[in-house]
C-alpha cells in the first residue's frame, strides 16, 4: 500500500518555512485564479509564528499572496478571552492577520465567549456549514491545512486519550453523522479546548504538518513509524481522502526517523 504520508526533510526551519512560503503563495494563486477563493486552515500554538514571519517579512511573499480572496478557519482554538495571548486567533492576528491585507469577513475564528464550549463548538459547525454551503452530512473540503504536532502526539486539540479522540480511533465511519467541530476539557492544561474533528480535516485538499525541534523528534517517530495507535498518537488519525498528508520536518524533528 502506497504510504500515507509524504515526508520532506529539511535542514533548518527557516529551509522548511522558505519552501512552505513559497508553496502557499504558488497553490492559494492557482486557487483563487481557479475558484476566487482559497479556503486556509491555521493551527495555533508557537512554530506558526516562524512561517507568519516570513510569509509577512518577504516581499516576494507578501506582495503576490491574494490576501483578500483567502478564507481563514481555524483547527482549534484554546478556550480563553480573545484578549489573551494564549488565545490562537490572538497569536495569529498579532503575527499575521495584522500585518497583510486580509478581509475581516474571511476570518473565520473559534468564537471563545459562549459559557459553554459545546455552544462554541456547535457554533463553529454551523458556521462552516453555512461559509462553504454544505449540507447537514457534507464535510468541507479545506483547500489547505496546516497543522502542528505536540509532543504527545497531538494534532490540533485531538488529545491523547479524550473522548474525540477515542470516538474516531474506534473508526466511527458508520456514523452518518459525524461532529466537524468538538470541545473538550483538556485536565493537565486545565482548560477546554475546541477543535476541528479528524472527518472535519480528512476530507481535505492538501494537508500540511509543520514540525521543527528536538523536543518533537519521539512524537514524529511514534506517528510515522510507531504502531498503529491513534488513540495515544492522535495525529495518526489525520490523512486526506485522497493522496497523501504531507510532513514538513526540520533535522531535529526528523532525528529519530532514519533508525
Ligand atoms: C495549539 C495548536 C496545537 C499545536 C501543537 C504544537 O492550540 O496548541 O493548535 O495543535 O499545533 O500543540 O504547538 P507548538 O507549535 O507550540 O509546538
């Protein structure tokens, strides 16, 4: 069976990030030239900021990106005030949003005032459904996704062991009607998170892991080459309908991958 994933290793993050600035620009102009409009999925945490910064700090980048006909969605947002630094659209609105011109009517975020995230989550779900006009069944096919991956394994907020993550590693495929959007309360964080479900992202047209740092290098090498055991290695549930999920690997990430 053909592998699932597509692993590109680079020497350094900045290598990994040029030829990721580069890709985004060449792949949201040939989707916006065909379609008028690029559906883009931001994940939050800190190794965006990295591919923020050069995708705003250059202007071969900065000047040929069709910024206004771009949609921005999130894969999941911490359950915190807007105005929190903790908070992802926060982090990417101070990194990113601010610095191109996007359309705030593009901007898609995880909305964090609701008291109860499930209201958040649902809310997200029917937002979705009504930006990209699918049906109460359809699953929305993002044009790109990037993802990071956590030290356990996690993608996005599909935690080790949470019941999102044990619903879908019991493949739930039978189910007709599978969530997009889930909250959950994350008990060594102490917060809630909302996130996108594996059947929310799967569905996709090109789906991108960024991963850079020593610190990552076991949970690279328990996802692409541990067992299969997606209920530990959440990010083992994320693979696209169609091809393969595309890793993008620093050396230090990937140190453990050649043994
Ligand atoms: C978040 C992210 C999460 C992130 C990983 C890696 O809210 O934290 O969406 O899935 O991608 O935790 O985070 P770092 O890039 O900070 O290592």
């Amino acid at each position: 069976m053909a592998d699932i994933n597509a692993i590109k290793c680079f020497a350094n993050a900045n290598d990994l990030f040029q030829f990721a600035a580069e890709e985004f620009t060449t792949r949201s102009i040939a989707c916006v030239k065909e379609k008028g409009t690029c559906t883009v999925v931001l994940s939050g945490g800190s190794t965006p900021k990295f591919f923020f910064s050069i995708l705003t700090g250059m202007e071969s980048y900065k000047k040929r990106i069709p910024w206004g006909d771009i949609k921005f969605f999130f894969s999941d947002e911490r359950y915190l005030p807007v105005e929190s630094a903790d908070n992802n659209y926060h982090m990417v609105n101070e990194h990113l949003f601010s610095k191109v011109p996007v359309l705030a009517d593009n901007i898609y975020r995880m909305k964090t005032e609701f008291n109860d995230p499930n209201e958040a989550a649902n809310d997200y779900e029917k937002m979705i459904r009504s930006v990209l006009h699918l049906n109460a069944t359809a699953f929305p096919s993002f044009d790109l996704v990037y993802l990071g991956l956590g030290e356990d394994a996690h993608t996005a907020s599909l935690m080790p062991f949470s019941d999102v993550v044990m619903r879908y590693a019991e493949n739930v495929q039978a189910e007709t009607i599978q969530p997009l959007v889930a909250s959950l309360w994350v008990p060594h964080l102490s917060m809630h998170r909302i996130t996108l479900t594996p059947p929310a992202i799967n569905h996709s047209a090109r789906i991108i892991f960024q991963v850079t740092g020593q610190s990552k290098a076991q949970a690279v090498k328990h996802v692409l080459k541990g067992q299969h055991d997606p209920q530990a290695y959440p990010a083992q549930l994320i693979h696209p309908e169609h091809g393969q999920t595309q890793w993008y690997l620093d050396k230090d990430a990937a140190m453990l991958l050649a043994g």
